[in-house]
C-alpha cells in the first residue's frame, strides 16, 4: 500500500464514511493566502518543482536550515535544482513534521507520484514533475480548477495595484479570484521612514492627499471601496495582540505629525494611533458586511542577521506569549458598543490562547447572524493534524462547530491547496472517532450537513463572495 493512500489518516470505519461520502467531493474556497494574483491574472506555467513549490514556501526553508543546509541552498543563489536537492535530503528527517504529510499529499495528488521524496528519489521525481507541469492543466489556474477551487482571496497592501485583479475580473474567469484588505502598514509611526514612503504611496493610489490623520482615513477607506469594487469582501491584520488604547481624534493627528515629520511614535504612542485606524477599519467593514480577520500572536522576525540578509517573513518567526484576552475584548467590544462590530475571524498562534478565543468568539454572538464571531482554524504552526484537533475540541466545547467555517491554505504555493483534503480528513478522523465511541449518534441527517457545511457550506455563506 503507498503511503498516501484512499483512507490516509481515517482511522475507523466511521471516518471513512464521513470523509468519502461527504467531504471528499465539496468545492473549496480558500479564503486566506498569499498566493500572487500576477500569476493567475497570466495563468503562469511554472518550470520545475523549484519554482511552484519551493520559491516563496517558508515553511520548507525553516525546515532546511534545521536540517543544516547553508542558506545558499534555502534562499541564496543556488541553481533551482540543487535547491530543490537540499529540500529532498531534507524530507527524510521531517518524519512526524506535517511537512511529510504535505510533501506527499501534494506529489501523489498533482504529479500521481507515489514515491517517497528522498536524495535517492529526486532526481526521477524532478524529471517526471517537470514534463507534467509543462500542460495546462499544472498552470496556475489549473491547478486550482482540479480541486474545484471555487475562490481564492489574496493577501494585498491598501497601496497595492489591483491591476492583475481587475484583469481576472476583466477576462470572467471561472473562479473568484478576490484582494483581501491588509492595512498592516498603515500602524507603524514607530517606523517613521518607511511608515512616510507607504503614505506616500497610499495616497498616490488612492487619488487622496495624505496630509493628516484624516486624510489617511479618507484614503483608507477610498481604498476600502476599490478592493469593494473588485469583489474584495474581507480584511486581514497580523498582529502580535490586538490594539485597544483608543483616544481622541486630536492626540491621533498629533501622533500621525510627529511621525509625518520623520519622529518616531513612541511604544504607547504607536499603540494609540494603531488601536484609532484598526477602529476605523471595523467601522468600514461593519458598513460593507465584510469580514474582519484578526490574526494573532506570532513573534516575527527573531534572527536579525537573516532579516538584514534577506528580509521579513523568511522562517524566522516563533509563537508569542503575549497576553490577548482584556485587548481582544476591549476593541471587539467598543465596535459593539456602537452597532459596527463586523463578522470576525479569531486566528492565534499560541495554542494556550485557544479557550481565550473560543470563549471571546462566543461574547459577541447575535445579531441574527450564525457564528458571527468565529474561533477560525488553526492557524500557521497549528495548521497540523494535532493542532487542528485541539483548535476544533476547543471550538466544540466552548462554541458550536456546525457553524464553523473551515480550512484555509495560508499559503505563497499552488501546490498547497491539498491542505483543505489535509483539514476535511482531520475533521473526519475527529467525528468519525467520536461516532465509533458512542459520543455523537451515527445518524446521516445530523452528520451530512455538519461536515459538508464545514467544509464548504458555511464559508459560502458566511462570506458573501459573488464566485463562491
């Protein structure tokens, strides 16, 4: 038997059933990642596994500096094959990482290849790989279209060109392919030089002046309505825990100056003028019915000489242990307070925070709306079997799981959208165990809706995409 085979990670009977009969064949939309919009706007076809596997995948680079590969091989100016080598004879050591599980989730699923992935194996795999991304249907859009990839949303800077999203739009491609509204960049006047070159750029984008306080929420928010224009229905912010030192209007203009004229914010400072524009933001998206991701708890970029070598977002980022329950309540709370608290995504990173947000998600229910705050999945480090288990025993204890709306990629590869196959086996597994132990009843008309909804139905709904 292969290793990736039929009933991979089902573990009874019931699991089988579940997955087989109900999950195995729902759509997928993959509401979250950071896959280039360049590449589907050109439907690009990619040269060999170097270039559509490992040229922006972060986790596998962390993997091979642990492994002890030099950087030359992991980001550095090594040929595309003898990086993907390193990667090989680096597989072999990522037994019980979910690397292994991906790596050959996602050679068996796209290539049909069911060797394992080693030095030995490479260089066949490479050849083999390379002669079948060469047709169409491994482009970029193909290999979306074989998972029957309903939409995709994309992680985009409000200074973003929306260009290669309005050419999809333009060309009415079969699949929605949507900007998410990241306004990260728009918080950091304790970066004062490259905080002013982004506001330059925003209000260049927008058609706004950028002046002051006000005028950075005018271009936000005009911003806001060309992602809106184009089919953008959700925003995103990664945030090490959530900003809620709000204050008056007056001590934001103060702040934005001080930082306009080239002076750093101050940490408190900083917090202030962020906890004001993310206000902003949820009031934006309150009036649009968008969803508001908050993603939270990573420490970024801890290996200083990589960050200086290479830049951000290189594999060099860890789990926080910041505090998160009295600032998350304290901002969802005021945009309650006023009527414009938005449908929300709770993400953590630190699995100690999971009953802080499956009882947070829970504070803010109502509104004739089902699950309008979601405890989302797990998220970057937990976005493995075992973290994903613990992320919906958490959901279902503390919350509902039938109005949970499922998996998402997270991902810079094309070859990662197995990843949902990955969640909807695990949820399966989950359910299916709990059948076989007499927890929940064996009844179809009560297990048929919660694994189809969860997997497909419920982000349908709960989104609003207009391909979906």
């Amino acid at each position: 038997m292969s290793f990736i085979h039929d009933d991979f990670l089902l573990s009874c009977d019931a699991a089988k059933n579940l997955y087989h009969e109900f999950a195995e064949r729902e759509p997928i939309i993959d509401y979250h990642n950071h896959l280039p919009p360049k590449d589907i706007a050109v439907d690009r076809q990619f040269a060999n596994l170097f270039e559509v596997w490992l040229e922006g995948d972060h986790y596998k680079w962390r993997a091979m500096r642990i492994n002890g590969e030099p950087e030359r091989v992991v980001t550095g100016d090594a040929d595309p094959y003898e990086k993907f080598l390193a990667f090989a004879r680096t597989v072999p050591h990522t037994l019980r990482n979910p690397l292994y599980h991906w790596t050959h989730l996602e050679l068996k699923r796209y290539f049909g290849i069911d060797e394992l992935l080693s030095e030995r194996t490479a260089p066949a795999i490479w050849e083999a790989t390379c002669d079948q991304l060469s047709r169409p249907e491994h482009s970029a859009r193909g290999m979306l279209r074989r998972f029957d990839v309903r939409a995709v949303c994309t992680t985009d800077d409000p200074a973003d060109d929306l260009n290669w999203h309005q050419q999809c739009a333009d060309e009415g491609i079969d699949l929605g392919v949507y900007p998410t509204f990241r306004p990260d960049k728009a918080l950091a006047v304790h970066q004062p030089e490259a905080w002013n070159a982004w506001c330059d750029r925003l209000a260049e984008r927008a058609g706004v002046e950028v002046g002051g306080y006000a005028g950075l929420i005018a271009a936000l928010r005009q911003r806001h309505d060309d992602f809106h224009a184009i089919g953008g229905r959700l925003s995103d912010h990664g945030l090490n825990r959530c900003h809620a030192n709000f204050v008056s209007e007056a001590e934001a203009e103060r702040i934005f100056a001080k930082a306009r004229a080239g002076e750093a914010a101050t940490a408190e400072e900083q917090d202030a003028f962020a906890s004001n524009v993310m206000l902003e933001v949820g009031r934006m998206n309150a009036a649009r019915g968008w969803t508001m991701q908050l993603h939270l708890g990573p420490l970024r970029n801890n290996n200083t000489r990589l960050a200086r070598l290479i830049g951000a977002d290189v594999g060099c980022d860890s789990i926080g242990d910041f505090q998160q329950a009295e600032r998350l309540s304290r901002f969802l709370d005021r945009l309650d307070q006023e009527d414009q608290l938005p449908k929300t995504v709770l993400y953590n990173v630190n699995p100690g925070d999971n009953f802080v947000m499956g009882t947070m998600a829970g504070n803010f229910a109502g509104g004739g709306l089902p699950g309008k705050v979601q405890f989302g999945s797990g998220w970057w480090f937990l976005d493995q079997k075992e973290g994903m288990e613990w992320q919906m025993n958490a959901l279902s204890n503390l919350g509902l799981l039938s109005r949970f709306i499922g998996m998402l990629t997270d991902s810079r590869s094309f070859m990662s959208v197995p990843r949902h196959e990955y969640f909807r086996r695990t949820l399966c597994n989950l359910v299916g165990r709990d059948v076989e132990a007499g927890l929940v009843p064996n009844e179809a008309e009560l297990l048929e809706p919660l694994i189809r909804n969860i997997c497909y139905g419920n982000a349908k709904a709960f989104l609003g995409l207009q391909k979906s």
